[in-house]
C-alpha cells in the first residue's frame, strides 16, 4: 500500500514539474550539486519601492523569474561567473554581473532607474508612463495567462459615471441593462 501512495506522489511531482507549477520563482529553491542560489531584490533606484513583475534572467543558462510583491527572486543556476539582466517596462535593464559558488547563496540588490533620454528632443510632460499604469502593464506582460489590468489612473480618465461603465472598456466584458416596470433598469455585467 505505501508503495502505491509513494508512487502516487512521485507521478503528481512530476506531472507539477513539467508544467512548471510546483514552485512559484520567489519560493525556497534548492541548488542542486555543483550549482549555487542567486537571491536577490529588485527596487526603484529613487524611491526604493519594490519592482514586481521585473523579469529576471541569467544570460546563458535556463534560469529565468519574475519578482514577487515585495520585488524579490530566486534563482539556481550552475556555479561559476554569470551575467544576469534584469528588464522591467519603462526602466533601463540592468546587467549585474556575479560569481556564483556551488552551494552557496549571492546576494544581488538591483536598483532600477526610469529610462532617460539623451538626445536634444525637448518634451513637456508630467511623465512618460504614469507608475500605476506602468505597473499594470507589467502585470499584463508578465502574467502566465491572458490578462487585462486597469490601473487607477486609468480608471479616472475615463469620462464614465461608475465602475461599471469603465470595466465595458476591457475587452470581453459587457455591459447590460434589464428593463423593470415601473422602475429604473437593473444594470449588470
């Protein structure tokens, strides 16, 4: 009896492994021999604030990840010198070069800074990309399925009366009204 439920649970690993779902890119990972951890955070270089969705990739090898909430990720990635860049929308990449020993755990903190221009262009504007809507399309980019986000900004530029007016903008919602007697339509999505 133990042997099946063993088996069991080695086949359901398995199948979890290969469709990549058994664990998230900021989960505990373990190196395997003659590899090494890269832990690290990815921030905005002026505010500090964490970058999620920034992906994370090691140049040469498989590993790739996108940071969590809070900005972090880790990494396993066989031992010796590496190049990682980091790339998040409306920010310059960042190339951190590291030494990674087998067994051991590298540190990299990554601060990103906005994308700056420098050619003689002269242009008046608040911002390029407005943060909150630059990290709804970075949600969007970066989301392992098809998504639309709204950011908040967005939702106030929008000439609409309420929330629901403004979600008919996404597409593939609707929106609907049923007649009542006597009374206002109910409205819906």
């Amino acid at each position: 009896m133990t042997s099946i439920i063993r088996r069991v649970i080695t086949r359901a690993v398995s199948v979890l492994v290969l469709l990549d779902v058994a664990v998230p890119a900021s989960a505990q990972v373990t190196p395997q021999q003659g590899a090494g951890v890269i832990d690290g955070r990815v921030v905005d270089a002026v505010s500090s604030e964490p970058l999620q969705g920034a992906k994370v990739v090691v140049t040469g090898s498989a590993g790739e990840a996108s940071t969590d909430r809070d900005g972090r990720f880790r990494l396993a990635v066989p031992a010796g010198d590496h190049t990682v860049v980091v790339m998040y929308l409306g920010r310059k990449d960042a190339i951190v070069e590291t030494k990674v020993v087998a067994g051991a755990t590298d540190r990299l903190d990554v601060k990103m800074a906005m994308v700056s221009f420098e050619e003689s262009v002269t242009v008046t504007a608040e911002a390029l990309i407005v943060e909150s809507q630059e990290r709804a399309l970075n949600q969007q980019m970066t989301a392992p399925n098809i998504t639309n986000v709204v950011s908040a900004d967005q939702i106030g530029s929008f000439p609409d009366r309420n929330a629901a007016e403004t979600t008919q903008r996404i597409p593939g919602v609707m929106q609907f009204a049923v007649p009542r007697a006597g009374r206002s339509p109910r409205r819906g999505i």
